[in-house]
C-alpha cells in the first residue's frame, strides 16, 4: 500500500467514512477502467458509504421493533376478508397517517390476519424510516408494572414513548386488574396525539369495560385512540383454519379396520 493510499484511508477513517475507506482501493480499481472523472469517483464512494448506513439503520430499526415475524402487506390473502379491501387498506402505506399521529384500530375474531396486518404496516414504517415498536398487550402491562424495578422494562418503555408507531397487539385476550388499566390508560395519554398506534383486538368496543374492569377508564382510553384513527372491523374465515395441515395421514377408501 501506498503512503498516499494510506494517508487517504486515514482521512476517511477520521472522517468515519468506514465503507469508503474499505471499498477504496476497489473504488480507484474501478475508476481506473472506466476512466472515471474525480467527481464520479467521489459521487460512488459516498453513495456507497450513504447505502451501507442506511441499511444497518435498518436492521436497527427492525431489531428495535422485535416483530413476531416478517410479513408483508403485500403477501396477506385479502380474499378470506369479507369486509375490507385490498385497494382500500394499501391506502395506508404511504403513511401520512404517521405524520399526523393519527391511529389504526383492527378488530375482529381469532385466525383472521389482524396480526399480520399490524406487522405488515410495521414493516412498511421501518423501510420508509421511522422508530416504531410491537408488543403484545400482555407484554406491555408486564413492563408497566414492573418500569420502576426492571432496567429491561424501563428501557423498552422509553423506546415505545420515542417510537413514531406503536403496535399494541391482542388487545382483550386477557382481562387486565384495575392498576393495570390505569397504567396502560397513562401510557395512552402520553402516546396521544404524540405518536401513532395500530392496535389490534378480538373484542368489540362494547365488551372492553368488562375486560378493563372499569367503564370510566374504558371510555378515557377509547376516546384518545379512536379520536383520529380509522377503525377496521374485520370479518371472514380463519387463514390458520382454513391453511391448516393435518397431521393424519388420508387414507385410501379399501383400507380395512
């Protein structure tokens, strides 16, 4: 290696420019063969330095993000749906509704996709830049009540309050205490207005004081998420029944008891 060539990768290196000063000598290599100009030369090596940071934002992003699993808009089966289109739901893909803070709420039955929705919506926020967050609404109560004695339950919190989107999912599968609800009713607060939630949930508006345990908090709640939001009640058959594999094997008609 030359002295020039390493007096470069130097001032790449204070610079932090790591993929330039990595891909440097390939960089010239290729400079040399396609007779590049010296503005060329630097135009690709900051576009790749500009790439490599934009995707390890992402893998970040993702990793904060902690999905249960990677599934696009784009590979739902919207025809099990009976009450919302395709063309209708890709709408939100462009999210302005981020930027407005405004809110998505997703109910229906077990098995339908609303899972699978959220994430796909999530998915499409992480690639397009912004902080965003799943948790499960058991998971969410655990860090609740346990913020003021567990760093791991702190810390998750303080990226929920910090995200641009908060997925809150299977909202009502199970019946939360009185402090709890209070608890989550605060969090809803902060998040009001603030920052965008997608939310899903098996129950209907009208069944969650008895899961919430209180018609006073129920209505506090609500009132902050359905404000700016726009509601999807879902309905049709379940995608896990109706893609289920059996584990008996199909046995010919002759066969003999």
């Amino acid at each position: 290696m030359s002295r020039e060539l390493a007096e470069t990768k130097k001032m790449l290196s204070a610079l932090r420019l790591p993929t330039f000063q990595r891909e440097l000598e390939s960089l010239l290599t290729q400079a040399r063969e396609q007779e590049w100009l010296p503005l060329a030369f630097l135009t690709h090596g900051l576009q790749q330095e500009i790439q490599t940071r934009e995707d390890n934002s992402r893998i970040k992003r993702l990793k904060i993000a902690g999905f249960p699993y990677r599934k696009t808009i784009a590979e739902f089966n919207f025809a099990i749906l009976t009450t919302l289109s395709q063309q209708s739901f890709e709408q939100l893909l462009d999210m302005h509704w981020v930027e407005q803070a405004h809110n998505i709420l997703i109910i229906g039955p077990p098995g339908i996709g609303k899972t699978h929705l959220a994430v796909g919506l999530g998915l499409q926020a992480v690639d397009l830049g912004y902080r965003v967050v799943f948790i499960t609404m058991q998971d969410l109560v655990k860090c609740l009540i346990t913020e003021t004695i567990t760093r791991s339950s702190r810390h998750r919190l303080k990226q929920i309050l910090t995200a641009d989107l908060v997925i809150i999912d299977e909202v009502g599968f199970l019946p939360i205490s009185m402090a709890e609800a209070n608890s989550f009713f605060q969090l809803v607060s902060k998040l009001y207005e603030n920052t965008s939630v997608i939310l899903t949930s098996n129950k209907g508006f009208d069944e969650w004081p008895k899961f919430l345990h209180d018609p006073v908090i129920t209505t506090a709640i609500l009132d902050r998420l359905v404000h700016h939001s726009e509601i999807f009640n879902l309905s049709g058959d379940s995608y896990r029944l109706i893609n289920k594999t059996s584990i008996l094997k199909k046995q010919g008609k002759n066969v003999q008891n």
